[in-house]
C-alpha cells in the first residue's frame, strides 16, 4: 500500500507549525492587493488592513489554480500512492472546482467539499492526519471524513461590516443602520457551505461578545475535546475572556488561531470565531 497523503487549502488558517505537526501538504490561494498578485503566505494580516485603512485599497482574494493541485496530485500517487484534499466550500471559492477537475481520472485523489471556511476546513485534514498515523486505509478515512463535513460548527462575530461592504458583500444602508445601532452581526457556515448571517448582537463590543459566546454554548451538542478559537486583530483581553469561558464549559483543548490575510480581506479587524465538531 502507497503513502497517504493530506493535503488542504491555505485558507483553513492553520499556520506553519501545525501544517507541519501534522504533515499537511498545502496548497496556497492569492491575495490581489491593487493590481499586484501576492501568494497568500506572502502578506500578513496588517498588509491587508494597511492597503484598506491608509490607501484606500479593497484586497481580493484569488482561488488556488487548477495547475497547482494538479502537481500536488500527480507527486502524491506517484508509487501507488494516494492522496485527500481538503477544499474551501464549493460555495465560496473556484478552488474545489480547480481542484475537482485537477483529479479528473486520478482514481487515487480524493477531493473533499469542506463546506466550510477556515479552521472549519483545517480541523477535519487534522482528524484525517491522525487516521493515517493510526494506520486506517484510504477507503476506511473518506467516508469517516465526509461523514464528518457536516459535523462542523462554525461562527464568527464581528465588531462591524465595513470589510463586508468595502469587498461588495453588504450594502451602504445595512452599513449605515449597523453603525448608527451599534450593531455586531454574528454569521455561520450554513449545511451547504454557504456564509450566512446568524444573530445580530447590540450594544459594546466586548460585551457582544461575551453574550455570542453564552449564546454559542447554551444547548450545544459540540465535542468537548477540541475548540478552535480564530481571531483577527483584536484587544488581547476579549481573546482571553472567550477562551476562560470555554474553559469554564469544559473544553479541553483550546487551540487559538490567528485568521490569515484571505479571510481577512473579508471580516477586517476586531472578529473572533469558534469551531468545534458537533457530536
């Protein structure tokens, strides 16, 4: 039996030290920064806020090029081997359809719709990862895997929705009633894999915070074992509060993340997320 391999999108977020830990091959998307292309792990998260909040620059995002995943494919299955890709939701990049058509008659390539968004991709390649370690087959991981896609719970709130509305994602006047109401929406990764909103929260934003966070945890059916904690550029102590509170409601590891530059073209500063799996 051939080596199997997992590999991902880079917008699952999670950095270099656990793409390493857990040997996640990678796969980078682009960041256009006016009229100049940057491989995503080329700029940093205050790239993205410099180009929107001194220059006036609305970054864009650019999906990971069929070209790409066809050579990650073809070195992966070579020697009878196989490989897993983890993609960003159909619904909200080209990336799975370039990796999809990348692994035309490559019967060893397995290309998953995450249906999801950040460390909501990145947590399942991990679980992936620990199957290969634990010494199950090909055919034992990718249904234990796509049974999982739907496991994931994903959230973020945001202090407001002027990325959203800078990059065409919300409109002047829900801008403007958002901010005479001091309004912090909250949104989620839907079953389908589409960004939707979920509750809209009032008032400071530590304080909206703090309220999403009980509103995230009452009644959750989510696997203590594993919380993802994303965030953006935002005050250290909001950080800190959210992590003691899933401390405090019996999550045993807490991992935080910062967000990487594609997805903060999208949410800009002062968001914060959680992703856990659901039981």
């Amino acid at each position: 039996m051939g080596k199997i391999t997992i590999s991902v999108d880079n917008t699952s977020d999670l950095g270099d030290e656990l793409y390493k830990k857990y040997d996640l091959q990678v796969i980078y998307f682009g960041v256009y920064i006016g009229d100049k292309l940057y491989r995503d792990d080329e700029v940093k998260p205050d790239d993205i806020y410099n180009a929107v909040e001194k220059d006036g620059v609305v970054p864009k995002t650019n999906a990971a090029l069929e070209v790409d995943y066809r050579e990650l494919f073809e070195e992966a299955t070579k020697d009878s081997g196989s490989i897993i890709h983890f993609s960003i939701s159909s619904e909200l990049s080209a990336s799975h359809s370039n990796a999809v058509r990348a692994a035309k008659d490559m019967e060893r390539v397995h290309v998953i719709d995450t249906k999801n968004a950040s460390v909501g991709i990145g947590i399942l390649a991990i679980r992936a990862s620990e199957l290969v370690r634990a010494g199950k087959s090909i055919k034992e991981i990718v249904p234990i895997m796509q049974d999982m896609v739907g496991k994931i719970d994903t959230s973020v709130i945001m202090n407001d929705i002027k990325y959203l509305h800078r990059g065409g994602r919300a409109s002047g006047l829900k801008l403007l009633g958002a901010n005479l109401l001091k309004i912090r929406p909250s949104l989620r990764v839907n079953e389908a894999g589409k960004v939707v909103p979920d509750r809209k929260f009032k008032g400071e934003f530590s304080r909206a915070v703090k309220e999403w966070v009980e509103y995230k945890l009452v009644g959750s059916v989510a696997d203590k074992n594993l919380v993802f904690i994303v965030h953006t550029d935002i005050a250290e102590q909001i950080v800190l509060d959210t992590i003691q509170e899933y401390k405090k409601a019996g999550f045993k590891e807490i991992i935080r993340i910062l967000i990487g530059p594609s997805l903060t073209t999208h949410v800009g500063r002062n968001a914060i997320g959680a992703i856990t799996i659901n039981g």
